[in-house]
C-alpha cells in the first residue's frame, strides 16, 4: 500500500513539476509549485520522515511560496506573453522528457528482486536529525541565511533605485 501511495504522489509530483515549467501564467506556476511540494511532503510522510515532511509543508509551501506570490504580484498581467496558457517549448520538453525516461528505462531496466533487506535504521528521528544537522550541516544553513539576506539587501537597494530614478 505505501508503494501504490508513493508512486501515485511521484506522479502528481512529476506532473506538477512538469506544469512548473510549461504554464505561462505566473500565478498558475505557483500554485503548480505549491501542488508539487505537497506531494514531496506526502512521499517524505510516507517514507517515514515526518520531521522532513512537516518542514517542506511549513518552510516551501508556507514561507517561501508567499513570497513568491508576493513578487508575481509586482508583474504586469497585461503583458501578452502572460495571457498564452502554455509555453511554445512545452511540446519539445515533452519530447525531451519522455526520451530521458526511455533512457533511463533502458540503462536501468528491472530491478532483481533479491534478498528482502536488514530492517532500516531510523535515521528519520528528530534527535538524529539534529545531530546531523549541528554536526554536518551548519556551515550550508549559514550559508544559505547570508545568500538570503545578500538577496533582502539587493532587492531593497533595487526598490529604492526604482523609486529615486
């Protein structure tokens, strides 16, 4: 039953991902990002990662995404490359898309069966995950809070040249 659940939200993740890149309305792309995100959240729940499912439910669709909806707000909606549904490269991604997975399809093949394996380890804890993350994974976390901040700083120095020019 998780493999049916797994495989039926790796669908709708790839289908919207696939709406990500191929919707010319800006607010549709979001909410096509909003719809793939919630279906990452659902395969991470189903893997048993629920700390991980509960963040990409709270940080991407909640924080980042109204941002994101706050910045389509600034774009001109009268502009006519807003109003075509699709994008003109939408059929050749297609093709693209179905060649990559013809590929991978012949390079992997079946997978064998083989021996079921040992139980897992359930790295997907709360305490093993702040382990991992205040041992390994600081220094990209401060990283990422200076690029942010970089971008905060860019885009209010963009906003005022805007204004005073």
């Amino acid at each position: 039953m998780t493999g049916a659940f797994i495989a039926f939200f790796s669908l709708l993740a790839v289908a919207f991902a696939a709406l990500v890149m191929t919707v010319r309305q800006p607010m549709r792309g979001a909410l096509a990002l909003c719809g793939h995100m919630v279906s990452l959240a659902a395969i991470y729940a189903a893997l048993g990662a629920h700390v991980v499912a509960i963040f990409q439910v709270l940080v991407y669709v909640g924080a980042v995404m109204v941002f994101m909806v706050y910045t389509i707000m600034f774009l001109d909606d009268r502009d006519p490359s807003c109003r075509q549904l699709f994008s003109r490269l939408a059929l050749p991604a297609l093709a693209a898309a179905l060649v990559v997975a013809g590929a991978f399809r012949w390079l992997f093949g079946e997978l064998p069966a083989g021996a079921p394996a040992a139980a897992p380890v359930d790295i997907f804890t709360f305490s093993a995950f702040s382990l991992a993350f205040m041992k390994q994974y600081w220094f990209h976390f401060e990283l990422a809070t200076v690029l942010l901040l970089v971008g905060v700083v860019a885009a209010w120095a963009a906003v005022r040249e805007g204004r005073d020019g």
